[in-house]
C-alpha cells in the first residue's frame, strides 16, 4: 500500500515539474530549404533525412546547409598477437550554413570505442547499430546549434 501511495505522489510531482522532451516541439526556429551533400553518401543521406524532420516551414529563419560527413574505424588497442582487440569509430559532420547575408561553417563529432568480436557478421551488425547511434547524437548537436542561430 506504502509503495502505490508513493507511485501516486511522484507521479503528480513529476508530472507538473515543467518537463518537456526537447524534440518534440514542432516549434523548431529554423527551416532548411535546402541540403545539399559535398559527396553523395549514405552517411551523408541518413544524416540529411535526419535534419530535415526537424525542420519547421513555418519558421522565419530559412536556411541552406551542405554537408560533409566523413567515418573512421581506428585501431586503439592491438593484443599480444598484433590483431585489433578495440575499436573505435568517429563519425564527424561539416555543417556549411548559408542564410540572408552571412556564410558559416561549423563541425561536429562523436565517438564510440567498442571490442573486436570473433564473428565478423555480428561486429558488422554491431557497427551499423554504433553508426546509426552516433548519426543521431551528431544530429541532436546540430539542431541544438541551428535552434540557436
């Protein structure tokens, strides 16, 4: 009875604390009328669909990005054979903003170390999954950034 009473009491706490999931707005502040890629790529083209769900056509601020984006898979750490035993993958995004009377650049990166694996089907899968994890945080960085212009 105690735990349900409490469940109750946190549920109306943390129901009128003002949260709000900062994605779901449909009150982006920017709408990017056209992407274009430097190179076309699928990374390039999974990061440009991503960008544009989080465009707004009826903001004010209208925008032409083009972006570069570029993946490596580095060797950190070797085992006592020379074979790889860690990975780790960078995926970094040049971001070219081009809006009324001012040209920007601006560049983001995220990272991700992760261990070899024996079955190089599953390390491959396991790759796909570590990409599309990093597109997104790269993604998140770059709204935040064009919210803010």
């Amino acid at each position: 009875m105690r735990k349900i009473i409490i469940i109750i009491i946190a549920s109306f706490i943390l129901n009128n604390c003002g949260y709000a999931p900062i994605y779901s707005s449909k009150e982006k502040n920017f709408y990017i009328q056209k992407i274009s890629q430097k190179k076309t790529s699928k990374l390039n083209s999974k990061i440009a669909n991503k960008l544009k769900i989080f465009s707004n056509k009826s903001s004010k601020n209208i925008i032409q990005i083009e972006i570069n984006s570029v993946k490596k898979i580095e060797t950190t750490q070797k085992d006592n054979k020379g074979d790889p035993s860690r990975f780790q993958m960078i995926i970094e995004l040049n971001i070219n903003i081009i809006s009324g009377n001012y040209n920007k650049t601006e560049s983001f990166s995220s990272s991700f170390n992760y261990s070899n694996n024996s079955d190089k089907f599953a390390l491959k899968q396991y790759e796909k999954e570590i990409e599309n994890t990093l597109i997104n945080k790269i993604v998140e960085k770059s709204v935040i950034y064009l919210s803010d212009l």
